[in-house]
C-alpha cells in the first residue's frame, strides 16, 4: 500500500517545479546538545535552503508555487503575512529569481517604524517588491485585519487582471496542496538521509503556523508508511478544528501528487500538535523561547529565531526534560529558517540581550 522512496519521488517530479534551493539542506547531530540532554537530537538545516544568506522552509513550497505561476504564465505573483513574514520576503526572493513581479499585502501587527524599517520588511523593499501595509483597526483582531488585506488585494488584482496581466495568488505561508508538496518530498529527503546515516527518527519536531509545512510533512511521512512522531509546536493560537484543517490539506497534497487512494492522513491519528508554547501570541517572544535561543546558540553555536523556531524549539527542550521523550530517543528539530527576525522591533526580538561590560 505504501510507497517506496523512489515510487515516492517519481510522484512528485510529475508535478511542475523551479529550482530555487540547494537541496538537500544539511542534517547533522547536535553533540554537546545530545550529550547533555539524554537524546540523539539532530537538526535539519532548513535554514541553508538559499538562494541566499535569508533562506527558510518556505523555498520548498515555493518550487512548486512559482513551477505553476510559470506553467500558467503569470507576471504578477500575490501573496500575504505579517510585516516580517518569512513567507513574503522568500516569496520575493523566488520571484525576482524566476522573473515574476512579487506584491505583498501585510498586516502590521507590530506596527512599522518608517524611519526604522527592519529585518524581513527591509529585505522586502531591497527586493523591490511592491508592499502594501495593512494597518490594524481600532479593536480588529489579527484574523479580521487578514481577511481586509485579501480583499484589498483582490481589488488589485483584477485592476491588473483588466490591464491584461495574468497574476497568481499563494495563500498566507503558502499552505495549499502545490506548497505543502514541498514538504512531502522535504519528508522524504530527510528519510534518505536518515537511512544513509543508518538512523530511524522516533520523533521530529517542528513550529507551525499555517500548517503548510505541518501538512506536507504528515503527507510525506502516510506516502512511505514512517513511524516517526511528528510534532508541531504551534506559534500562534489556533482551536481544535486545527488539526482538521491541517489533516484535510495533507490529504490534498497526497490526491494533488496521485498517491494510492487508500493512503489518508487520519486527523485523529496522524498529526499532533502542542499549544502550550506560543504564548503570549504571534510574533510575541515568551521566556521560555528567550532561555531556548540563549541555550541553543550557547551550546551548539546555532541562531534560531523568537517567532517560529524559538518557541518550537522551547516546546522540544520541555518535552525532553519532562520524560516525554525517552532518553535515547532519535529526535530530528526541523530549523525551518527566519533567524532574521532576530534583526527585528524589539517587540518581536524579546530580551536577549545582556549586560555589557565597558573597560577603561
């Protein structure tokens, strides 16, 4: 019933695709880190993915989404986020590299400074991509100012559309059947890996806001029959029908490629996430993310980010020091890139900084 890694492959490179990336992105153990902790922890560097120094697990969405803007033959290529959205920039990043016109609607849900203009949203106008800040009303929450944006968006576009231009659109995080593509066969290649290093992870863990990537990998772990828990910390709050969600696109991704008919993605069974950490919300640090980027970067020397990675990789260091990992697990952290918010408002990058010391 289930597919071999080749039966797998051939799949997905049915499907049209852009090459952005430099694949396959490193897996390596964390020894200082594994030592300490009790665990074999390894770290799939999603954060090398390219083109450039800014890379992130969005560019393997992106392979998929710009291979159908350009089967489509779009110009224009639309999509949203938050001010300092990893998903935007790459989305710029993608499109300046395949010759598409990038516009990016995004909500300010910590308000711009101007004269100060930052990290992701600096990258953004580097780029030249044309960025439309979705300022938050008076009592709006985050999910409304969302919604405004699309519909403002949806104004220019058919604007462009009766000048005769042809635009695509990518949803928030690139969360649909063609992104979440990229993270099946993202699944696959860290199987690869882990079969040559003679490995079999029992857990892998990863943050997850749209559940794109939440998605693609539960998609790509049914295609090859895996037994390894995936783990999805949340960085935003999200209710029960989460899961739903996310099991329902994964079972687009595996129709969308043509994968045998009895392979579903069970949302009782298959996906699970963890709520506790993303507290106090969306691009909001927390403590505990702030003592996890501190620890990580003072152990192994590796910068994770305070939005995503930080609070996922929080989410890891408590599950292991509270049993529930057993010592001796194999355990795979998916660094899914976005260390350039660590550049960003101080709103966002929380308190990681120290005491100087100034010498006469």
């Amino acid at each position: 019933m289930y597919c071999t890694l080749k039966e797998a492959r051939a799949l997905l490179a049915a499907k049209p695709k852009y090459p952005l990336g430099f694949f396959p992105t490193p897996l390596h153990r964390l020894d200082r880190l594994s030592k300490e902790l009790g665990v074999e922890l390894y770290m799939k560097r999603d954060d090398f993915t390219g083109r450039n120094l800014f890379g992130g697990n969005k560019i393997r969405k992106l392979e998929y989404l710009i291979g159908e803007a350009l089967s489509q033959r779009a110009e224009y290529v639309f999509t949203y986020g938050a001010t300092e959205s990893n998903h935007a920039m790459q989305t710029a990043v993608a499109c300046r590299k395949a010759g598409l016109k990038p516009i990016l609607y995004l909500t300010a849900v910590v308000p711009v400074d101007e004269a100060d203009v930052r990290s992701n949203l600096l990258l953004d106008q580097v780029l030249g991509a044309e960025v439309h800040i979705v300022r938050m009303l008076d009592g709006e929450t985050e999910d409304e100012a969302d919604e405004r944006a699309l519909q403002l968006a949806a104004v220019r576009r058919a604007e462009l559309e009766q000048e005769g231009h042809r635009c695509y659109d990518i949803p928030m995080g690139g969360a649909n059947r063609v992104g979440s593509a990229g993270f099946a066969e993202g699944y696959l290649e860290l199987t690869e890996q882990l079969e040559a290093l003679g490995l079999r992870a029992d857990y892998v863990y990863h943050a997850t806001g749209t559940a794109g990537t939440m998605a693609g990998l539960a998609a790509g772990r049914k295609l090859i029959g895996s037994s390894a828990q995936i783990v999805s910390v949340n960085v935003s709050p999200k209710d029960d029908s989460y899961l739903t969600k996310a099991a329902n696109l994964a079972n687009e991704v595996l129709a969308w490629i043509g994968a045998p008919k009895e392979l579903k993605v069970d949302a009782a069974k298959d996906v699970e996430r963890e709520s506790n950490f993303y507290q106090p919300g969306y691009e909001k640090p927390s403590r505990e993310s702030t003592e996890a980027i501190k620890y990580l970067a003072r152990t192994e020397g590796l910068f994770i980010d305070p939005v995503y990675s930080g609070k996922a990789f929080a989410g890891l260091l408590a599950h292991i020091r509270s049993g529930r990992i057993a010592p001796g697990s194999t355990v795979v952290f998916w660094h899914t890139g976005g260390a350039t918010a660590l550049f960003a408002e101080k709103e966002i990058v929380g308190e990681l900084t120290g005491e100087l010391i100034y010498d006469r």
